[in-house]
C-alpha cells in the first residue's frame, strides 16, 4: 500500500494550486515548505510517539499540519476553533495531547507555554493535568467523533488506513490536477479530512470557505473559480438550488452525504448543476471515512429509490467489506464493516473498542439492508423508538413525511410514556399550508399506525448541526 504522507510530502510543482484562499493563491510548492517547516519544528524538539493538537483556520496552515505531524512520527489531532474552550480542554484530556500547533501563542482558558515561533505558527506545551500515553509508530490521526449518539470519542486512523481510504476516494471520483473543489465544514470532521487528503493525492486545489451563513457568496466562489466538485449534506444542496439563479457549469461532480435525499432534489441538483454526475456517499469517522458510494444515473433518476422514494447508499469503496447483522426472516439489520480504511481503535479505550467490535468486523449502529447488491440504508440503531412491542425508525418516518409535497423538513423523536413506554412526536416545517388531519390521513396510507406521531408541532426550523445533520441529541434531550 502507497503512504499518501509521503507521497503529498514530496509534490513540489510551482504551477498546481494546492489551495486558492481569500484570493491568495499557494502551490504545491508552498505546501511543501510548510510541511518541512512544521516537521523541522517538532523534530528539533525531540518530540516523539505524541500527540500534537491542530487549532488553526481552514488552509493551508491546517493541511501542513495534518501533513507533518504523521511524517514526524507523532499523532495529529484534529481541533477547531469553532469549539468552544471546555470543548477543546475536553478533546486535549481525552487524547492526551501534550502540544498544540497554532497561530495563536496562548489558548484562552488553557495553560500553555511558547515553545517555539516559527513563522506565523506557535508550537505550544500543554499544562493539562494528563498521563503522557505514547502512540503506536502507524497512528496518524485522531478525529473525535461521537456519531449521532454518546460522549466524544477518539477515533484513531493509521496512515495505512487513510491511505487506503483516500486512494479508494480519489479513483472512483476521477480527481486529477484540474479538480477544484469548495471545502467548508471544520477540517476536523471526517467529511472534510477526506477531501484534503484525496485533494493533496491528486494534485487538486481547495478552497476553504467559512461563510455558510452567506450562501450567496458560494454561489458567486463556485462561478469564480470554476469549482469542479462540491460536496455536502442534502440540506445545503437544496439551499444552494433554491437560491442559485444560474446554471453552475463547472461543476462536473456533487457529492450528497450525512442523510438520505430524494428524487426531488436529484432533479433540483441535475437542473443547477447540469453537467455534473450526482453520487451519494455513506460513511464513518471510524472507517477513514468512505464506506460506500452510489452514482445517480442522470438519464434514469429513478433508479436506486426505496419504497419511500430515498436513494441507496450503493456499493462498498475498494478495501472495505460490509455485511448485514440480522435476525432470520428480517431483511434489515445492522450495517457491519471491516477493512483496510478500518481504524485501528479508540484511543485510549480498549473497552469501547472490544465492544464495538463483532467477529472482527465494526458494529456502525446503522441500520440497512442489501437490494440487487446495493446497500441502503434505514437509520441508526441508537435512535429507534420502543412503542409498546413494536419499533419505529425516525429516519424512516421523516423520508414519508418530506415526500409530501407541502413538507419542506421534518424531525421524529420520542416523549415518554406510562403505557407504551415512549410517544411518537414529530416537528415539521412547511413549504404550503397543510391541516394535522390531511397529514394523518396521508400517512395512514403509507405506514402502520404505531409508527404515526401522537403529536405534530409546526415549527420555523429544525435543529441542525454542522454537518447539516439533524442535531438528535438535542431531541433526545427534550422530553428526558
């Protein structure tokens, strides 16, 4: 297997764009100075098998970082500076991060002290009160990833698992030195650490970009520079669809992961963006993160809907094998994976990970089912509502409840209950007015009566998190 790390370390072309931020433009070149520069640093100072946080913006700075710290045999560990101070405190005693790399030469409400300055980076000694653990010689990176449910873990990647993983990535997208593609979540989310790393393989260019709360300015950084690829949940396609007066021509591929999207907003995507193939992705902070993928036929978008009219999350990425857990006569069960993206473990938790695990293979807690050799996926297991005998999916409950046309978004969660143990609520947003009784009336025709809200709120939005994902611990919480 090809260590990416090495292979990025080594790309010095003066001419490829290896980011393009607030019109500033840095090559390949530049990144490899950056690299070395960061390397030189941490080697000077003697510093081995540990973990050195990342608190820097979105750019080149961040990409270094993720670069060099593997190179020099120590454990990247991905934070931002979105998070609030308790937050990071909390990231740096679970991963047992001794060093932070940042721009900045204090962190507010944390001890540290200036080791070295060099250039515009501060490389910082921590004073937390933590155990010095050391890192096994392959771990990479650790990205905190709590999922949907639970307290945050740290999931640890090895450089042979990202390697595998980004590889994978690169080739069934097709990127090359001519991608250029918009990246604006957190590099510290596993979305967005998979489209540095496929990018900096490929020779390709990223364009950081933090303004999601101004949509519009996207629209004018896709047309500005020729973006080729845009990534992202299907909430921030449907924004960008909705509000983009003109065809994005660029772009030759979108790419929807997080939650399931429907055949009205492939066509939505197909009419703004008509010259780019349509994929939905599926994956897991835990396997590096690409499971599966699934390209949209654009003269047949019909094809790979469920019964309720969401598309399927496709075929496995090369390296990583998956398989069903069910019972006898279910088609659906949990969603197992194993492989070469496969993280090694969580750090610092050896009884997280054995539970995680079944005869080799990693329990996602997601819910699916295999039809014509595509996965599809039904919602996460964390999350099913126990009414009386019977279990609801949420996910599967939402996906009836949006197809309706009056529906723009919805959220099922559960309330307690002293008979049947758990309630189905639902809040919903509208696009046209629609009465309970119609709503009620239509799902009636489509699911069994268990699975009906008891409640139905209609709200202005629905709490989302960053990734665009609905923020279910937020729910959950509600009515405990």
């Amino acid at each position: 297997m090809l260590d990416i790390f090495k292979l990025i370390e080594k790309k010095t072309s003066r001419k490829n764009f290896a980011y393009i931020n607030n019109n500033k433009k840095f090559t390949y070149y530049d990144l490899s100075l950056k690299i070395g520069s960061i390397k030189k640093v941490i080697n000077k100072n003697n510093i081995k098998n540990n973990r050195i946080g990342i608190l820097l913006s979105q750019g080149i700075d961040y990409g270094a970082a993720i670069v060099s710290i593997p190179l020099s045999k120590n454990v990247g560990v991905l934070l931002t500076k979105k998070w609030k101070t308790f937050e990071i405190l909390k990231a740096i005693k679970t991963s047992c991060t001794n060093y932070i790399i940042s721009d900045n030469n204090f962190i507010e409400g944390i001890k540290t002290k200036v080791i070295e300055n060099f250039g515009n980076l501060y490389l910082l000694r921590l004073y937390v009160n933590i155990k010095n653990k050391l890192s096994k010689n392959n771990d990479a990176i650790i990205i905190f990833s709590s999922g949907t449910t639970g307290s945050s873990k740290g999931v640890v990647l090895t450089r042979k698992s990202l390697s595998n993983n980004v590889i994978s990535v690169s080739k069934y997208l097709g990127l090359n030195n001519r991608d250029i593609s918009l990246i604006y979540t957190p590099t510290c989310y596993a979305f967005s650490l998979s489209q540095t790393l496929t990018h900096f393989y490929s020779s390709a260019t990223l364009v950081p970009f933090d303004k999601i709360i101004f949509p519009y300015e996207i629209i004018k950084n896709i047309i500005k520079n020729k973006v080729t690829g845009v990534t992202g949940p299907p909430a921030s396609f449907e924004f960008l669809c909705d509000i983009s007066k003109k065809k994005l021509n660029s772009v030759r591929y979108t790419q929807v992961g997080g939650t399931p999207f429907s055949l009205e907003l492939a066509k939505k995507i197909k009419k703004t963006f008509p010259n780019a193939k349509i994929l939905n992705v599926y994956g897991c902070s835990e396997n590096s993160p690409r499971v599966s993928y699934f390209y949209l036929k654009k003269d047949n978008l019909n094809h790979g809907l469920n019964d309720q009219g969401y598309y399927c999350i496709g075929k496995n990425v090369k390296g990583t094998n998956i398989k069903i857990y069910k019972k006898k006569k279910s088609k659906e069960g949990e969603i197992l994976i194993k492989g070469k993206s496969l993280m090694d473990r969580y750090w610092n938790n050896p009884g997280l990970t054995k539970k995680k695990f079944l005869n080799n293979y990693f329990r996602t807690g997601d819910i699916g089912f295999f039809y014509k050799k595509n996965l599809f996926l039904v919602g996460r297991k964390d999350f099913i509502i126990n009414v009386g005998n019977e279990k609801v999916s949420p996910e599967e409950v939402e996906n009836l409840i949006n197809n309706h046309k009056n529906i723009k978004s919805s959220v099922i969660y559960k309330k307690k209950d002293k008979i049947m143990g758990s309630r189905v609520i639902s809040d919903i947003v509208i696009k046209k007015k629609i009465t309970k009784n119609t709503l009620i009336g239509y799902l009636k025709n489509h699911i069994s009566e268990y699975k009906i809200p008891k409640e139905i709120n209609f709200v202005k939005q629905i709490k989302k998190n960053l990734y665009g994902k609905i923020d279910r611990k937020f729910y959950e919480k509600k009515y405990s």
